[in-house]
C-alpha cells in the first residue's frame, strides 16, 4: 500500500478511499482518474469504487500523488490524485481465463483475448462476471449488502503513422448491489431502524486517444470520452457526460518545457423523486471549461558529471511509451533523447554519443532490430560499443533469441517495471564510472631489476 492513503471496506458492497483523512463513503477530496478519463460523480464529487471494477489482469500501474493538487489537476484533487494505467493491448495477447470462488467472494471469473486485427492494430476484448455474498452483521444475521456486476470492455491501439497513435476503448457493466439505510421513526420511541434496498447500476463508456508527435521537441494529446450511468439508489440519477481533453507539450529552446491545454466538459442529469429526496430541478446541465499553461524554466544547466546521470536514447514509436519512459528514467536523473523509429534513432546516434540506448523492437520505417544491426555494422572494427536494450511486449524465448542475434545486450518487457529499469540503470552506471575512471599506473621502485 502506499503511505499515506486510506483505503476501506465499508460492507460487502462499498469502499472508502482518500488522501490524508476525510474517508468516507462519499469522500470527495481525490481525483480518481482510468486511463486519463475522470470516474468521479459530479452529484457527490467521489467515486462508486464497486462499479470501476478494472481486471487485475490489465492493470499497468497506479500513479498516486499526495498533497494538494487542485492548480495543476482541477478541484478534485484537494487531497491528492490517483491514476490507473491499464496495459496497451499488445501487453496482453494470446487467451487468459481466470476463475475463482469462496464463501463470500463466491465466485469471479474473467475471459479475455488479445491478438492483431488487419486495420485495427493490436486488440483486446473481455468480459468479467463477480458475486459477493452477505456479511454478516453484529448480531450474526446477514446484512443483505452481496452484490454482483457483469462487466464486458475492449481496447484497441493503432500506429497509424510515424507521428501518430489512436486506441480506442469502451467498456460495458450491469449489476445489483445490496444497501442498508438507517430511517427515522418519529413516535414516542423516536426509534430508527435500518432499512434494506437493492440498487441496479447500469454504465457504459467510450474512449478515444489521439497523440501526434511533431518532432522530438513537440507532441499533443487529444483524449474524447462519454460516459452514461443510471442508478436507482436514493437520488435515481440517470447522468450522460462528455469529456474533451487538449494537451501540447513543447520545448523551447535549451532552457524552457512549455506546457499548455485545455478541458470541457459537459454533463446532463436527471433524477426521479423519492418519498426520501427530491432534486429540483429533476433535470440539470452543467458545462465546465478549464485551461492551464506552465513553463518549465532551467536557470542553471547542471554540470554533467562522470559519477551524475546517463544519457539515455529511448528509440520508442508509440508516444504514450515515449511520455512514461522520459518520465521514469528523468526522476531519477538521467538525460533522455526520444526518437520515434529506428531511422531516427541512427541519426541521433551518429550526432551525439549515448551511455544506453532503450530500443523499441516494434517502430514504424525502421524496426528496433534493423537499426541495432546497422549500429553493430558501424561500430565493427572500432573500440565503441553503444549498450542497447530492446523493449518489446512480447516475452517469450524466440524473441530474446532474435533481440540478441541483432546485437542487443538485453531486453525489457512493455510495460516497463521500475524494479527492472533499475536494474538496468544501475549496472550502466557501474560500467560507466568503471570505464571513467583513470588507469594508475605504479612507479617503479629504485632499486627494483
């Protein structure tokens, strides 16, 4: 788990997350995002997290940010931000079933396949089935709070050219799920009692991500979605919202990172009357429009040291990789070039000198593999040896085999694990200041034959 975060079950039905207290079952003081897609309620401001529902399977990583961020991410993020990245579909080909049961988890199962699709790119399609039993209460007897959710989605990602990748995704859920809600008996006992419901959920949404690279020093980011939901708990809420999210990032000349976007957003909501609430109006539109700009100013080029961080050529086609790995490797100190195919990466190879080379095997023109046996060609004969790591989603013995017959030295899976980069990171560093370091020779000793 991760400090700092507070993470409950409130019954067999409801959790309770947040940021440095305020935990509730409608805490509303963190922004909970899948994929770059907001999931909070706009009636409450907090999350359903029984309905999200995301497979284990197909989960990447989990960004949590603590503190206020309300200036960068929206009002949302008082407390905090938690992000879920799901795996691109080339992460997960090939047919996984899963399946299990118990005495109150009583049963889950999840079938999914992965593959390639002729104009479609990679793909991924699933459908997930979940039942939990009752809890039981103080007194022994069943709370009546088991739910269940049938759950189906799938994900495509495309290169459609050098410069650009699409994925599309869209997921389907239908469930039921038990709730107890304390009512207030005005009579001479002035008693309240619990009360027992069963709440049908309903949820669809659809995705789309568009990047656009311009050249190493510019890219944009293009994410539309719709999602539409329907509960029939106290507020019996049918709420539809649009979202469209605009992000340019550019360098500026040796010292500026200029970042700037946009957001609109537009929700509809219609809520029946009960006996217990009532919405006026019944119907209501809201329409959100935001922006943000930052400049990112280095004042001062920090000295680059032997024993400081490396230079570091990530050669990645797809810039959603390009943004994770920069971001991973330049955390922890290193300085990274990003060149979108292997033709690109020889040009910038024959430019500047580079202690790794983080080579994607799959890009558009030229393949990880041509330009790692075209580098080899040029170094043959010399006294240089450029160490180039291969990242493919693909893990099996016939690709390892083919990575090092073109002359790479290893190879790390997509997604990336930070605890292998590591490793890697670290024994470049070992092999660089061991290379570095200045060869003592002893003087003779007078005397000596």
């Amino acid at each position: 788990m991760v400090p700092g975060v507070q993470v409950a079950q409130i019954n067999a039905s409801s959790w309770a997350v947040s940021i440095r207290g305020f935990n509730g079952r409608f805490s509303n003081k963190v922004l909970v995002m899948v994929d770059g897609r907001t999931v909070y309620v706009l009636s409450f401001g907090g999350v359903f997290y029984e309905v999200l529902d995301v497979p284990l399977e197909q989960i990447a990583q989990i960004e949590v940010i603590r503190g206020p961020g309300g200036a960068v991410w929206g009002t949302n993020a008082v407390n905090g931000v938690i992000n879920i990245l799901t795996k691109k579909a080339a992460a997960t080909p090939g047919t996984t079933i899963v399946a299990g049961g118990g005495t109150i988890d009583r049963a889950a199962a999840l079938v999914q396949r992965g593959g390639q699709a002729r104009g479609l790119g990679d793909f991924r399609v699933f459908a997930k089935y979940s039942t939990e039993g009752s809890q039981p209460g103080p007194d022994g007897s069943l709370a009546e709070d088991g739910w269940h959710i049938l759950h189906g989605g799938f994900r495509t990602d495309s290169q459609v050219s050098s410069k650009d990748s699409l994925s599309l995704q869209g997921d389907l859920y239908s469930g039921r799920e038990g709730i107890s809600t304390p009512f207030q008996l005005y009579s001479l006992q002035n008693a309240s009692v619990d009360t027992f419901a069963q709440v049908h959920f309903s949820c669809g949404f659809f995705q789309t991500s568009w990047d656009h690279r311009f050249s190493g020093r510019s890219d944009t980011m293009l994410l539309v979605s719709y999602q539409r939901y329907a509960r029939t708990d106290v507020l019996q809420e049918t709420r539809g919202t649009l979202d469209v999210d605009f992000q340019h990032n550019l360098s500026v000349g040796e010292r500026h990172q200029f970042v700037w976007g946009f957001d609109y957003r537009h929700s509809d909501s219609l809520t029946e009357p009960t006996f217990a609430v009532s919405v006026v109006p019944s119907d209501h539109h809201t329409n959100l429009y935001s922006g943000f700009a930052q400049d990112q100013i280095v004042l001062l080029p920090r000295a680059e040291e032997p024993g400081e961080g490396l230079a570091i050529l990530v050669a990645e086609g797809n810039v959603v990789n390009q943004r994770l790995a920069v971001r991973l490797l330049e955390k922890r100190g290193h300085r990274v070039t990003v060149a979108a195919n292997g033709q690109e990466a020889l040009d910038a190879l024959s430019r500047n000198s580079f202690d790794l080379v983080l080579m994607d095997v799959q890009m558009p023109e030229m393949d990880g593999l041509t330009a790692t046996s075209i580098l080899r060609e040029r170094e043959h004969g010399g006294d240089t040896h450029v160490t180039v790591i291969a990242l493919t989603a693909h893990a099996m013995k016939g690709d390892q085999d083919r990575c090092l017959l073109a002359g790479m030295d290893g190879y790390l899976t997509k997604p990336i694990r930070p605890q292998e980069l590591d490793e890697v990171l670290s024994n470049q560093l070992k092999t660089r200041n061991t290379a570095s370091r200045p060869t003592v020779v002893p003087e003779p000793i007078p005397g000596d034959a």
